[in-house]
C-alpha cells in the first residue's frame, strides 16, 4: 500500500486524477488547487461544470486554515469528523483552492474522510483533494473496484481498497444561525444529527442548488430502466428486493436485506444497481422501501435514478 500511496501523491502533483476509497463511495481525485486539473476531473467525469466538488481535507486544522466556521459548524464537525458529514463553508480570501470546483462562489463542500488508508494520503499532501464520486456523471456510484467504470479505471490511478463501510454518499449540511439545512440526505440520517443536536432546527430548502452536489433530478441511474415501488414484477424485469415477500423475477433477484436492515440496504445498494444493470434482464423493478431513517435516503437515490 505504501508504493501506490506514494505512486497516487505524485500523479497528483502531476496534475494526474486518482481514484481513492472512503467509508461512502468511491472518490475520483485532483489537487483542490490546480484549475487544469479540476477541469480534467469534469471533462472525464462528463460532469457538468455547475455541480460543484467536494474537498477533502486530513484534520480540521487545515480546513480552518481555508475556510470560515461558527459555533454550530464546530460542534458538527467534532462530533462527525472523521466520517460522513460534508459541511458548506465560506472560502477565506487567502485560500488557494480554485473556485472553478465550487461553481465559481466562496461556498464550498468540505469533509474529513473515515478511511484509514485516504487518510494517510491527505496527510502527505499539501492541498486538499477535490473528489466527487468515482463515477460517470448521472451513473450509479461505486462502492466496490469491480464498480468502477472502465473508462474512470483507464484514465486515473487506482487505489484499491476494500467494500465501502456506509455504501451511501455523505450527509451535505450548510448551517444557517441556529438552524442545520440539510441540502442532501446521506449516511448521517436526520434522526441522528436530531439526536445530538436536539436544540438545533433541522430544516431541508437547497434555494441554491449549485452549492451542493448530488441535488440533479437524474442521478445514481443505471444503464437500464427503472421502476421503483413497485407491487407486481414483469416477465423481463430484475428484481432489487427488501425484506420478505412473494415477489420473484424470473431473470436475476437480489434482496438489499432479507432481515429488513436499513443499514446492510443501504451498503449494498449501489453495487446491487451495479450487478442489476449488468445481467440479462431489460428493465429493473425496485420494491418499496420504508420512508424512515436510511430509508429516506435510500429512496432520494432511488427517486432520483428513475428520474427523467
């Protein structure tokens, strides 16, 4: 592991991409402060310039070195960094990270990776790594290497690492005053940041959609159509299961968690899109999953894959 985090360090200081793992999805990476290679990371993804990118940073120190925090943004970030919380800070004037990832505004996504091994990466470089999700634009997410799309793979450095701990991208949150907006439902739920924060108002308006990733109406899509809620499934459909019931495909069938665990649905969701949209059947039909907790997630990801 020590020479391709060494061989990943210099590729970015090259201006070269990388591919790095974290507890979420999948990342692709570029040097937060090189514009050419940014633009790089945008023409390969096909992602368009307007959704912004997600900075990665090794401790809250050299976050504070970049950016502007309050009293609410502190208490967020020391009870969920390292881990799945991506917080909207206000860029300082002296901060060498290019607006271009940011959609040209002073407001940018930051968060601390729980990965043991991007972790060590971070810690060697002295920028920040820009790094949305290691996918093609609107396609599914990648929990796993054999996720990844080919053509990411051939055009950036691989750091290999194991299965995804979360499986779902995470929690984007800009704090208002007192109040928490979430702008995207992630790993960190809803009832979880109620249940540290229980003074705190939760409120969920993205009135500027161009500071968060994630918020496009078609995304995390399979090759393949999708139905989602369905009660009946066709003769030529997959089928993405929950739970016990009578429903069967005749073509391919994974289950998200047979024992109703939102958690291990959440994990798999992603790759099981991945294998769905890789067999023979035509379309994917997708059973009902509770509104609740990780469920609400789960269902924006859904949602927002059967988009149009």
């Amino acid at each position: 592991m020590e020479k391709i985090l060494i061989s990943a360090k210099k590729a970015l200081k090259s201006g070269k991409l990388i591919i790095f793992p974290t507890e979420t999805v999948y990342g692709l990476g570029a040097d937060a402060t090189n514009k050419e290679a940014i633009k790089s990371l945008y023409s390969l993804k096909k992602r368009p310039i307007n959704n912004p990118l997600i900075c990665h940073f090794s401790n809250l120190l050299k976050i504070k070195e970049n950016f502007e925090f309050n009293s609410l943004d502190l208490k967020l970030a020391k009870k969920f960094w390292p881990g799945p919380l991506t917080l909207i800070l206000k860029k300082k004037q002296s901060s060498k990270i290019q607006s271009i990832l940011s959609n040209n505004t002073n407001f940018v996504g930051c968060r601390i990776p729980k990965n043991i091994v991007t972790l060590k990466l971070l810690r060697s470089l002295s920028f920040p790594l820009a790094g949305p999700s290691a996918n093609i634009a609107n396609k599914i997410s990648a929990t796993r290497i054999s996720d990844l799309s080919k053509k990411l793979v051939e055009n950036a450095l691989v750091i290999n690492s194991n299965q995804s701990k979360f499986g779902l991208e995470s929690t984007v949150i800009k704090t208002c005053g007192e109040k928490i907006n979430i702008l995207r439902l992630g790993s960190i739920t809803e009832d979880e940041i109620l249940y540290y924060f229980p003074k705190n108002k939760i409120i969920k308006k993205n009135l500027n959609k161009s500071l968060s990733p994630g918020n496009l109406k078609k995304h995390y899509s399979p090759n393949k159509p999708i139905r989602i809620n369905v009660k009946k499934i066709k003769s030529n459909e997959g089928l993405l299961n929950f739970g016990k019931n009578n429903l069967k495909s005749k073509i391919f069938a994974l289950n998200l968690s047979e024992k109703s665990d939102l958690k291990e649905a959440g994990k798999n969701l992603f790759h099981y899109l991945n294998l769905l949209d890789e067999s023979k059947c035509k379309s994917i039909a997708v059973v009902e999953i509770p509104k609740k907790g990780l469920g609400k997630t789960i269902n924006d990801r859904l949602k927002r894959a059967a988009g149009k």
